[in-house]
C-alpha cells in the first residue's frame, strides 16, 4: 500500500472517529440522480477549494429517525464530521445551537454547509459576545483564529479559509462538488445514502475518487455502499478482482458481498456489503478497512 492510499484510509478513517467521539431504499442499484440529496449537498462546497479534501454528507434527519429503534447502533455515523459540533468545546455560538437542529450537513476540512432549524438571532448574539463581527453578509472573528460564519434560520455555512473565506461554500456557477464528474459518477453509484464519506479527489491516481455510503431500509438493515470511480475499464476489472479476493480471504467478515463494474467514460466499481443487526454501521471506515484499503490500492 503507497503512502498515498494510507492516507487516503486514514482521512475517511478520522472522520467516523470524530463523530463517534461525540456520543427505506433499494441495495441493489445506484439511484443518485440529478436531483438527489446528495448531489444537492455537495453542490454547496466549491471544487477548487475542498476537491481534494475529504468530505462527509450526512442526512441527520434520517439518523435520528433510525437511531430511535436502533439506538447506539448508529453512534459512529450519526453525526458530522466537524470539531465545530463534535468536539469537547462548545462552538463560537455557545449553547445556541444544538445537534439535533442540524438536518442535513456537509463538511470537509475547509469548510462546512448545514440546513436545519436554527435561531439565527440567538446565535449571532452569541458571536457577537465571543468576539465575532459582522462583515458583509458573514461573521468573522476579529482575532482572526476562529472559522468564519453564515447564519440564518435555516442555514449556517462556516469557513476556515483566510483571504475569502466565503468562496469555499459560495460555488461559482458549475463550479461546485456536484458539478464535478467524478463526484457525480460517485453519487450516482452509492445511489440513495443518508450518510457518505468521500476520500478527496486524486485526478492523477488510477482511483480518482472513493467513497462510502451508508443505506438503511430500516434500524436493523444498514447496508454499506464502497464505491470507486476509476480512470478506466481495466483498472475497473483490477479494482472490482482485489476486492473479490478480499472478500474469500477475509470470510465471513464479507459474507454476502456483491461486487461490480459500471463501464462508461467514468467508470466504478461497486461492493455493497450487507450488515447484521449486530455490526454497527461505519465499519468499513473503523473496524473492517480491508475493502476500503483495497480499493485505493488495486
């Protein structure tokens, strides 16, 4: 395994560990389409600045709902991957914005977009008393330390960019995640996720992109999409071998494994892995890394 890929594993590794630390649909096909929530989400981060980052989207409407039969099962992907509501400190808004007001979000190192309900007059009082103000439409910190923010009652974005920091969850038109096609063949092969863990863009590796997606019909049926959008049909075939190997070699980790190959311009490879109502979804990011390392290694 190149250095590369280890720390291509080891970012989508870290980001299940920071949401753990703070604690109905088809399997069988792709469904991501033009219109999917996903693609809807990542269209609010700006390619040139996060592409090559490593990126969760997470329906947390969704995840509460299946947590309420499931309970702990879901700790280690229900919530998102940023220190801003995950870590031990509270945010720059206090105690003004709590988890469960987030229903969706979209997170990379650089910058972050959530949807939800929000007090957006109570958390903006909150920046001001902890040292933020208001420039344009945003909220900077005037010591300059602290991420800079977008607050309305249905939205927040924040930003960790200096120079312009709204620019990374400000698109130019046809310049964010979703206009990019390598995240689009990728949503369209994890099909309909409520959480997605992309590994950040490599346009010069033979696995360009790489992503994992959690599906749940139900509290006690989760199913883990790996999916990975490669530069051709024969590292395809290599790709979608590596992983079949992994999974005789590693069995009964994989049991029920189905592997396959989508040819096209962009072609992917995809292995949905079925869990037991005793496995906890995420495991292929935390415990079971042998398919996820695989596939940026083949």
């Amino acid at each position: 395994m190149t250095m590369g890929h280890r720390r291509l594993g080891k970012a989508v590794v870290a980001l299940f560990v920071i949401a753990a630390a703070g604690t109905g649909c088809s399997t069988d096909s792709g469904q991501g389409g033009e219109d999917s929530k996903l693609l809807r989400g990542l269209s609010s981060l700006a390619a040139e600045s996060v592409g090559d980052k490593s990126v969760t989207y997470l329906d947390m409407a969704r995840v509460r709902e299946l947590a309420e039969d499931g309970g702990e099962r879901f700790s280690a992907v229900e919530l998102p991957a940023s220190a801003l509501v995950t870590g031990y400190e509270a945010g720059p808004w206090g105690g003004q914005l709590k988890r469960d007001q987030i229903d969706t979000a979209v997170d990379s190192e650089v910058a972050g977009h959530w949807e939800g309900r929000f007090d957006a007059a109570a958390i903006t009082g909150a920046l001001k008393s902890n040292g933020y103000e208001r420039k344009e439409e945003f909220w900077r910190d005037a010591k300059g330390s602290k991420p800079s923010l977008q607050v309305s009652d249905d939205e927040i974005s924040y930003s960790h960019e200096g120079t312009d920091p709204m620019a990374a969850v400000h698109p130019d038109q046809g310049a964010s995640l979703a206009d990019k096609a390598e995240f689009r063949r990728a949503s369209e092969c994890l099909g309909d996720v409520y959480r997605a863990d992309f590994a950040g863009l490599r346009p010069d590796e033979p696995t360009r992109l790489s992503v994992l997606g959690q599906q749940a019909s139900s509290a006690s049926e989760n199913t883990e999409i790996l999916c990975a959008v490669v530069e051709d049909k024969a590292t395809a075939e290599r790709v979608a071998a590596e992983l079949r190997s992994v999974v005789r070699e590693e069995a009964p980790r994989f049991d029920g494994t189905k592997v396959t190959v989508e040819d096209g311009e962009q072609p992917y490879v995809r292995a949905v892995v079925p869990d037991k109502a005793s496995q906890r979804p995420g495991r292929l990011a935390t415990t079971d890394t042998q398919l996820w390392m695989a596939a940026n290694d083949a």
